[in-house]
C-alpha cells in the first residue's frame, strides 16, 4: 500500500493479505500495520487499519464486503500458501529499500 504524501517518494507498507483477511474477523497485526473488526456509522460492520511509520500515521475505515470480494479475487489468482511460486518477496523488499 503506497500513498502520496506530498514528498517526492511514496510511503509505502508492504504486508500479507492474510493480515486483512485475519482482520476482517479479530484484531491483527502489531507495529506499522494493524486491523481490526469495527462497525460504521449506521452500524455496518466495517474494517479499520492503521498504518505508521517515521514518515507519518494513518488510519482508515474500509466496508467488510468490497475488501472481501478483493482478498477472495486475489486467492482465485494465487492461492494460500503458493505466494511464493508467484513473487520473490525478499526481492521485492530489496527492491524497495534501494
């Protein structure tokens, strides 16, 4: 997740899906990324995030069903346990810290 903080660089967070799958239903996460179950202000249920890093915080709410119909897409593209077959994260870490 990358946002445009006005600086010339993104600020980016680069965590699981699990965590906002996990999320939707308990609290998850500790650090810089952190989900957990809410409702929205006419009581639906919702999913809140917190982001922080040295650069700055965020924190926002998303509808369960739009993030749920995202992660499900994501397991029909690639499957649990086989993210590795489709990316390199320590590459892409690298990439990202360079």
């Amino acid at each position: 997740m990358a946002f445009h903080t006005g600086e010339d660089e993104p600020v980016e967070w680069i965590f699981a899906r699990e965590l906002l799958t996990v999320g939707i239903v308990r609290p998850v996460g500790e650090g810089d990324v952190r989900v957990w179950p809410s409702k929205d202000d006419s009581g639906e249920r919702s999913v809140s995030i917190a982001l922080s890093s040295p650069f700055g915080q965020a924190e926002f709410d998303t509808q369960v069903s739009p993030l749920a119909e995202f992660l499900h897409r994501t397991y029909e593209i690639v499957p649990a346990g086989q993210e590795t077959t489709y990316v390199d994260l320590d590459e892409e870490i690298e990439r990202h810290l360079a």
